[in-house]
C-alpha cells in the first residue's frame, strides 16, 4: 500500500514537473515510533514483584451517610403546616 502511494505521489509530482524524492527511511522512522512506549519504565520494584512492599488498604463505605427515606405514617398535617408558615407580623400601634 505505501509503494502504491509513493508511486501515485511521484507520478503526480512528476507529471507537473517537479520532482520530489520520497524518502522512505524517514517514513518507516515515523511508523515505527508510534510503537514505542510512551513513559519509560518505573525505577524500583516491578509492580509484578510478590514481595514489593505496598500499603494498606483501608475500607470506606460509600453509603456510610446513607439514611432510609421509605414512606411513614402520615403525620397531623395542619400542626406541620402551621409550624411551617411564616407568622404574622403585627402591626406596630401608633402612638398618641
């Protein structure tokens, strides 16, 4: 396939009169760095290494805080709704 395209490249380049060199040591250089690692290795023990040395681990549950919202009993509605309702400003009495 890159031999198909480096001929197309040059026939094209050489049917408008310039003539490109393709350099193919340049290509393969290009290809074959995309199959190199990208971070080199960890210094210290391997993280395969049975007796590498790790800490603990500890245990946090996730729905510690969690608290049941299943349905109750309803409750007296009217006392919640009065203890929720704004209270009633008095009107100052003017003075005489």
């Amino acid at each position: 396939m890159l031999t198909l395209l480096g001929a197309r490249f040059a026939a094209a380049s050489s049917a408008r009169g310039r003539h490109l060199r393709f350099n193919w040591p340049l290509l393969a250089a290009l290809v074959l760095s995309g199959c190199m690692p990208a971070t080199p290795p960890l210094p210290g023990a391997g993280p395969a290494d049975p007796a590498a040395r790790v800490a603990r681990v500890g245990y946090r549950s996730t729905i510690a805080p969690y608290d049941s919202l299943r349905p109750a009993e309803p409750g007296p509605w009217r006392e919640r709704n009065d203890s929720a309702a704004p209270q009633p400003k008095t009107q100052p009495k003017p003075d005489r």
